[in-house]
C-alpha cells in the first residue's frame, strides 16, 4: 500500500496514502466516490493495520467544502470509519486533544492540512479545495484555536499535503476573482493569454493563510507532488469518477 508518510515520531503520525494499482480500488478510501464499498472498508483495514490501530478509531467528515470546522471527542470514535451514514455531518476540518484517535480528510486535487500544536497536544486535519481556500476555513480554523484552544500560534507545525498544481489548476475569472477579493492572493495567481484562464496555486494560498494565522513559515511543509501529473495521484479534474487520497493524523 503506497502511503507518504510525513511524521512519525514518539509523539504523532501524520501521512497520505497514494494511488495503488496493486490494490483494490486504486487504493481508493472514499465510502462516497467508490464501486465496491467493501473494498474501500479493505484499504481503510490495511492502513489501520499498518498504523497499529482498528479501523473503528478512524474519525470521518462528510465534506461540503465548507468553512465549517468540528472539535472531536473520544464519543466520536469511529464516526464515518464504516459507513458513510455515520460521517461528522457537513464539516471540512476536525481537531481533538484525543491520543489514538486517528483524524482523516480526503481529496483528489484539494488541498488537505494537518497540524499539530506542540505545547497543548492538539491535532487537527482540514480539507481545503478553492472554495474551502476563499472561505477562509483554514485561517477561521487558527483563530479559533488561538482564542478559544488558547493555542499559541508559534507552535503549530503544518504539513500541507500533495494536491492539484498550479500549472494544472485552471479557472475563470468568477474563481480568480474570489481569491482576488480577499486581498493577499495575487502573487500566486496568474493569467494564461494563450488559454484566457488564470491559475492559482491553492497550496501556497492556503500556507499563506496559515502564516496570516501566525504560524511561522519554517513551520509549514509543503508536499510539491501534483496530484494530476503523478502516477500516485488521484485527480478529479483529470477523472471525474477518480478514488480520493486519505490524509490522516494521530496522536500517539
């Protein structure tokens, strides 16, 4: 099972599985883009397996591409790890103080982040595609937990996880205009002549949210692989019907 893992140290494990072709699915994880459920229910086995966990300590969203964010407790353990019923309802980004408890968001081109703040034991993974990134939901999520966490920002540390690039990301103007609007996007944007499109780098978008939240920089790493153009990447604006990447955290 090809799985980037991005930390595992004495305290957190943080990665994002990968298109497989040698596994059911592709590796799919995703109960609600799939063609056999249970072979999904097998993948999402495999990692728990891998991880030295139960499927059952998953914890799931069901996506909306909203800015809504979900404080999870250990009475959510196993929310939407089995069944899709079960998902946190209409959230994009979950966040828990909770040991083995394991935090998962799911993408093909959107952005997922996963954080942990050092010094309060918080761990949190949010799924940001470009209307998550205008919603703001990854900087609502920082100012939350700085005023009512108590978080201090200087120790978070971020992973920004693979996602769709900006060569490959291309929209109208009713899309550039939004990321315009919010006033601190323009460098990572720019206009095709050729094709009449602009395209923005979500990824660096959503770091500089992160940075406007007061993480520092140098505490915010960036998976570069895109999602389109890697043989490991499922991508929906290549395949409409493409399986989803999981990214998970967990706090040992």
């Amino acid at each position: 099972m090809k799985t980037t893992m991005y930390i595992n140290n004495e305290k957190f494990i943080a990665g994002m599985t990968m298109k497989d072709h040698t596994e059911p699915e592709l590796n799919n994880m995703a109960l609600h883009v799939c063609i056999d459920p249970e072979e999904v229910l097998q993948n999402r086995r495999k990692l728990a397996a891998n991880l030295n966990i139960d499927v059952k300590d998953f914890v799931c969203a069901n996506q909306t591409h909203s800015a809504n964010f979900y404080k999870v407790t250990l009475e959510n353990t196993g929310k939407g790890a089995e069944q899709l019923e079960t998902a946190v309802e209409g959230t994009d980004a979950l966040y828990t103080y909770e040991s083995n408890v394991l935090l998962t968001s799911f993408s093909a081109d959107c952005v997922p982040v996963l954080f942990s703040h050092e010094e309060s034991g918080l761990i949190g993974a949010i799924h940001s595609g470009w209307q998550g990134t205008v919603k703001e939901i990854t900087l609502k999520l920082f100012e939350h937990l700085k005023q009512e966490e108590r978080c201090s920002p200087e120790n978070f540390h971020v992973q920004i996880g693979a996602a769709l690039s900006q060569e490959k990301f291309e929209v109208d103007e009713d899309v550039y205009l939004k990321f315009k609007n919010l006033g601190y996007m323009e460098e990572f944007m720019y206009f095709n002549d050729q094709t009449g499109k602009y395209h923005i780098d979500n990824q660096l978008a959503v770091k500089r949210q992160c940075e406007r939240a007061g993480i520092p920089a140098e505490q915010i790493e960036i998976d570069r692989k895109c999602t389109y153009k890697s043989p490991d990447g499922f991508s929906y604006r290549q395949d409409r019907k493409s399986g989803r990447h999981l990214s998970f955290i967990m706090k040992k």
